[in-house]
C-alpha cells in the first residue's frame, strides 16, 4: 500500500511522515531501534549532531529510557514504549535551533502551564545541568 500525503504539508513534513510510517513498519519487524536512533544521529551534521549526540549520552546515563527514533528523529521511550523525550534538529526543518522536546508521558506536569520544548543552539555547563534535572523529572 502506498503512503498518499496530502499537498498541504511541506517537503520536510511529508519526510517526517513518510519515517514514521517507516518506523512502524521497522518495530513490526523486529528492528534493533537504538541503531536506528544511533543511525538518525550520524546522518546530522554540525551542532545538530553534537546537540543529539550529547542527549543521547545524557539519556542513557541519567535514565532508563530506551533509544529509537519518532518521525526521523531519535527519541527516547518509556518501558511502555510511549515516547517521553525527542529530539528534532534545526536543519531538517530549516530553523536556527534545535529542539528537545517532552511529549505527554514525561512527568513534567507544574499546576496548569509548563513548557514541553526547548530551543536549543549549545548546552553549555548550566544547559546541561539544567537538561539533566528535565530527564530525572520526565522519568519520576
């Protein structure tokens, strides 16, 4: 069966689009999804490749969330397999950031208003500390 995507989006999306439905098609098969995850990194270049690399290490050290990637991009799942935190890089989509970004099963909930992404051109020390207390939180 093939994909049909609509007109309305743009050449970036309907690749994101079309990565998904690969995904799917990946995990139905048994596919190792940290290579995947690994793979979707080593295709960035720049500091999208070092923002992606440097969550990947932070994830995998400070959590016990598990590697793939979500529309293209790596991202990082709970146990019952929901994606809890992605990463989307600045030249896929043409912006001047990056984002890291936290989908609805993180544990980040605060009240009624709570930021779920971030911009992101460098994790300096403070970033990066700042980073790492996110991912405990999102996992809690």
């Amino acid at each position: 069966m093939r994909l049909i995507v609509s007109s309305n989006f743009s050449k970036e999306e309907k690749a994101a689009i079309r990565a998904a439905a690969a995904e799917a098609k990946a995990i139905k098969a048994g596919a190792d999804l940290e290579t995947a995850c690994l793979g979707a990194i080593s295709e960035m270049t720049g500091s999208d490749k070092e923002l992606a690399e440097t969550l990947h290490d932070l994830v995998k050290k400070h959590t016990s969330l598990a590697p793939k990637t979500w529309y293209g991009m790596p991202a990082y799942t709970n146990a019952a397999g929901k994606v809890v935190v992605f990463f989307q890089s600045s030249a896929k989509f043409k912006v001047r950031y990056a984002t890291i970004g936290f989908q609805e099963a993180a544990n980040l909930d605060e009240g009624d208003f709570w930021p779920n992404a971030y911009a992101v051109t460098k994790l300096t020390p403070g970033a990066t500390k700042q980073l790492v207390a996110l991912l405990k939180k999102a996992v809690s």
